[in-house]
C-alpha cells in the first residue's frame, strides 16, 4: 500500500490545471479518507488503481477483463459512494459513512467478484 499511498498524496501536489482544463490538486481530506478508507480492506487482496476527478475528489477502482468494475468515491466528508458495472447489472449507492461502506452488501458483492478475478490475474 505504500505505492498507492504515495500516488494518493502526489495527487495533492499537482498544479492547478494539470487536467489541461482547470483541473484542481486532490482534497487533502479526499485523500485521507481513501487512505483511511483502505484499511477496512483485506490488506492481503489486490489493490485497486486511483485517480483523480478534475474536482480534486479521489476515486479508486479495480476494472477485470471479465466486464467488472467497481470505483469508489471520496468526496471528503468522511463519507464515500460506488458504482459498480457487471455486464448489464449497474449499481450506485448513496453517500455511506467512511467506516462501514466496505460492509454494505451490494459493495461486498462486487467487491469480491473483482477481487477474486484479480486474485486468478496475477
């Protein structure tokens, strides 16, 4: 996690307008409530990717070739939401606090969908 967590805190360092619009650096509070958010997770399943809305919010997502996909979203309120795509099931949630989002069923599900197709990648 510590690659991730550097990318994260990286994001807070770029320019403004780094998007080539007017893109602004991550929120900090984004960026610690996705790290914080993290450590709900199995530290032994693969890690997602990160990146970065031109809003400053941070998102990290895992995409499988098998059509799942699954981002999460910090806003910077101590809370988060997802989407999650599986073939031609699409899912969004509401804003869930911080702490327990990776508890959620419909989160779970699609979590350890991709997770486990990560699992069989590497």
């Amino acid at each position: 996690m510590d690659s991730l967590e550097q990318l994260l805190r990286s994001y807070q360092n770029l320019a403004p307008g780094w998007d080539g619009y007017s893109g602004v650096p991550a929120h900090p509070c984004s960026v610690e409530d996705a790290l914080v958010w993290l450590t709900t997770l199995p530290a032994d399943n693969p890690q997602p990717l990160s990146m970065l809305a031109g809003d400053g919010e941070v998102s990290l997502y895992w995409s499988c070739p098998e059509g799942i996909y699954l981002e999460v979203s910090f806003p910077g309120d101590a809370t988060c939401h997802f989407i999650a795509n599986r073939d031609f099931e699409r899912y969004g949630s509401n804003d869930l606090p911080l702490l327990i989002a990776a508890q959620d069923s419909e989160f779970l599900r699609f979590y350890n969908l991709a997770t486990e197709k990560k699992r069989h990648e590497n």
